[in-house]
C-alpha cells in the first residue's frame, strides 16, 4: 500500500459501542484513517463526537446526504476512499447505495439490509460501479476459523455429513427495549430491524459461519420461532434444520433468551473420516477429532511441522506469537486489513491475492437476507421443507 486509505463513517457517535470496535479495528494495522463522518442524526452530537475523534471540524456532516455529495467533490487527494455503515439496520442501505454510485468503497455492518429486494439492489450496484463491499461477519476473522475452512476444503474429514452451529446469548431475556436499552429498543422494532429479530441480529452470523467453514450453501431449511418474551414485537429464539447442496445435514440454534449466556458462538462440522469443533469464548483453539485417534488442538500462531503445517489464510490472519490471546478486535482488524489490502490493489492496478479476498462481501449479505427470508418464510408455512430461496 502506497498510503492511508481515508475512511468516513455514518453512526457511530459517541458511546456507540459497535461504532468504537470498527474504528479500533480499522486503526489497528496502521493502513486507515478516520478523515469524516455524520456519527449522529443530532447534528449535536454528531459535531461533539468529531471533536472527541479529532477530525476536522469541517468534515464533520450532519447527514451523510451531505458527506458524500461533499466528500466526492473534494479532490482526489484529500476525498474519503471508503464509507463504514455503523447504524441499525434500516439505514444501512440508503448511504450504501449512494456512496457507490458516487464512487465510494463501502464496509457495513450485518444484516447489510432489512430486505433481500434491497440486498440485491445491493449487489447490482456493487457489480455495475465496480465497488468493493465488505459485510463484518466477525468470526469468519479468526485464525482457527480459516484453519477450519481450509482442512475441511483439503478434504482432510471426507465428504461432510453433519453442521451443528449455535449462537446463544441471554441479553434479551427480560424485556430490555421498554428499560431505557437503545440497542435493544430499535433490534425489537421491526420497522428499523427488519423481519426478524433473532435471526437478523445473530443467526445470520451462524448460518454465515456454517456455510464459509464447509464451503457449501444451505438449500432447504424448517424454522421453528418463538418470542418467549411478553410484550416483545419480535422473535427472539429459533431453531433450524438445515439441508446442504452437497447432501449434509445441519441444525442452527439462535437465541437471545439463553439466560446467563454471553456469546456463546460454536460450529462442529462431522465428515466421514472425523470432525472439528471451534467456539468463539476459547478462539485460539481448533479441536480435531478424528476416528481411532486422540483428539488434536490446533493453536493460533504455531509453527507446525508437516503435516500439521497451518493454512495460508490461517496465518495471514496471525497477529501474534503462540500463547497471546487473540480475539474479536483482532478478528475484526483481519476483516479491514483484508479490504483495505484489496482496496488498495485494484486502485494500483494489481490484482488481489486470495488471502487478501478472504472476507465477507455483499454476495455474503444477499445470502444472509435470503436466510432470513426463507426462515421466516418456513416459520409461517405448513410445509415440512423450505427452499432456499436463492
């Protein structure tokens, strides 16, 4: 990379929490830096959060109509490269759509939309501008993540038979929206989340994690949601059958209302000759379970002897030596450094290599949507079976 790329933000003002951890990420490489922003709809806040993030008084917008419209006639050498999209979810298609077109890369956060009709609005302006768009499905960060995805790419378990993923918190196990909780209040409001509480907000990162660890997509599927919460407007558990293209079969557990959970995020995935088992509260750790053998635990940043040697992806994703915690932050950082790696590249005319590639982008999104379509769609039906609807 010859310099900085030049990042603006919607949302993401001051005691945003999720808008934070993006800046810490994208910071953490030294490739990025924050040159704009409207972090708030109160352009009050919005110009107290500049302040406090030391961009130029200037830059700081009070809609992000008016940064992009004046961010694109800045010259090219002082004018953002990329926008990041930190807002809930119904505003995330607006800035998105009017940043590419006018030239701009995007990073977003998940669900990318609240339909998948804006998805693949998405997706057609991203192929027709040319613009690159990244979707921060986290855990598809992580080192043993892509170790996981690369063994069982190399076939090291057989044909695959079985996917279990399951993403419990117990956040949302009493009625938080009606107790002053913003993130809780507008995730429960169905015209600002979308179709689906549970699944929007956390069972797209599960069906996402299942599908970029076994490499195939999910063709059919039967839900089963429930708001367990009184009072609540939306789902807030479910539980799915899986179907796979290549013949395997999977279960996907969803729940905001597993009381004393955290973010219990954990896939197994079951082939012919053995299985594996990652979970995100011990990251560093890849178990290996093989037929007539002892179990094996695969660690972050180890420099393995063949035929133990870690992936390429695995280890462009390493930070740190052996034995340092690494963990959501860092796994996020891997999601920016990638796209700004690939950012980079096609604007030196050079082509990307596949380490680089190796995060979400808006084709994971429209499948995301098209996820929670077929589940709610399944949800409501009678039959047993729901084709995917893509």
């Amino acid at each position: 990379m010859k310099r900085k790329l030049r990042m603006g933000m919607v949302g993401g003002g001051k005691d945003a929490f999720i808008g934070a951890v993006h800046r810490i990420a994208a910071f953490m490489d030294g490739k990025i830096e924050l040159v704009c922003g409207a972090f708030s709809i109160d352009p009050v806040i919005s110009k107290e959060s500049g302040r406090e993030l030391f961009v130029a008084e200037d830059r700081v917008y009070p809609d992000y109509q008016t940064m992009i419209e004046k961010e694109a006639l800045l010259p090219e050498g002082e004018r953002m490269d990329f926008l990041t999209i930190v807002t809930p979810n119904f505003l995330h298609y607006p800035p998105a759509k009017l940043a590419m077109e006018n030239g701009f890369d995007v990073v977003v956060e998940k669900p990318i939309t609240v339909s998948l009709e804006e998805a693949l609005s998405l997706q057609e302006i991203a192929e027709r501008t040319g613009r690159t768009l990244c979707l921060t499905h986290t855990y598809s960060g992580y080192p043993m993540v892509k170790q996981a995805k690369a063994m069982v790419k190399e076939g090291h378990f057989g044909k695959i038979r079985k996917v279990v993923v399951e993403y419990p918190q117990g956040w949302l196990s009493r009625l938080s929206e009606r107790e002053g909780n913003a993130g809780a209040a507008w995730r429960a409001d169905p015209k600002r989340s979308g179709k689906s509480l549970v699944m929007g907000d956390i069972g797209t990162h599960a069906a996402h994690l299942a599908e970029y660890v076994t490499g195939q997509r999910i063709t059919e599927l039967c839900a089963d949601l429930t708001t367990f919460v009184e009072g609540r407007l939306m789902d807030d558990d479910g539980s799915v059958l899986l179907r796979f293209e290549n013949g395997a079969k999977g279960v996907l557990m969803a729940s905001q209302i597993s009381a004393g959970e955290e973010n219990a995020v954990r896939i197994r995935v079951y082939g012919e000759k053995g299985g594996l088992e990652w979970a995100n509260e011990d990251p560093n750790n890849l178990i290996i379970k093989m037929l007539d053998q002892p179990r094996q635990i695969y660690r972050t940043g180890n420099n393995y002897a063949a035929p133990y040697t870690l992936s390429s992806f695995a280890t462009h994703n390493t930070r740190i030596p052996a034995g340092h915690p690494e963990g959501l932050l860092e796994s996020f950082g891997n999601i920016y450094r990638n796209f700004a790696f690939t950012v980079s590249a096609k604007s030196e005319g050079r082509t990307p290599t596949a380490e680089e590639l190796d995060f979400p982008n808006v084709n994971d999104g429209v499948r995301g949507m098209a996820f929670i379509d077929t589940v709610v769609k399944s949800n409501e039906g009678n039959e047993k079976w729901t084709k995917f609807v893509l």
